[in-house]
C-alpha cells in the first residue's frame, strides 16, 4: 500500500465560527458537530482568530481511493505507529484517510511505516 507524504506543516484548531476559514485554499478539513467546529488546515492558513491551536504537524495519506468495504486499514497503520510510541490525529475523506503526526515524529513514522512494507511516495 502506497502512503503519499503531504508537504507543509499542519495546524489543528478550534474556532467560534466557519466565517474566518478561506475556503479558497488547497488544503484543509473542517469538523463541525453540536460541541465545537475545527480546522486542520496549512500553518500559514491559519486564521488569526481560534479558540485553540496546536501547530507541529506532519501528514501523510494513504493513496488512491478506499473503498468502503475494506477493513482494519487505519486500524494497521495507528497500530504500528502505536508500537513505536507514536500518536496520530487521524482525519478521513469520502476517498481516503489522512494520518497527521507531530513533525519531530514524521520521519520515524514513515521509517516504522516503511518497516512494515508501506511504500512511501
């Protein structure tokens, strides 16, 4: 299974409203339910006003489209990255699932990844 790093560093923040998101850029995720709206998007994305954020972050997808039928992918991923001691913020897509990890981490987990015959792109 190909694994495709995403270039740039991610910021995960919480905001009041969706109003101050650019939704003009190439890449964010936006979470909203009955608690709280947050935003994964680029670091230099970032909107200037959040309730919380938390910068640092790395993400890599697994590539091509998932079908929905398919069974314990992330599951294998998280698992191996949880025996190396490595924690995840995992965000999912219609297509795929996106697995965020902090920077100081990112080159040890695509190495434990790499490891276990994923193939990096």
């Amino acid at each position: 299974m190909d694994l495709k790093r995403i270039e740039g560093q991610l910021t995960v923040c919480k905001l009041k409203s969706t109003a101050a998101i650019d939704l003009n850029q190439e890449f964010y995720f936006i979470g909203k339910t009955d608690e709280e709206i947050s935003l994964v998007c680029k670091t230099e994305d970032t909107p200037t006003k959040t309730l919380e954020r938390d910068d640092g972050w790395r993400a890599f997808r697994i590539q091509g489209t998932l079908d929905f039928s398919l069974i314990g992918i992330l599951s294998k991923i998280s698992s191996i990255l949880a025996e190396n001691k490595i924690g995840i913020f995992a965000v999912s897509t219609y297509n795929t699932d996106y697995i965020l990890v902090k920077e100081e981490n990112f080159d040890a987990a695509l190495m434990a990844l790499e490891k276990n015959g994923y193939n990096i792109v």
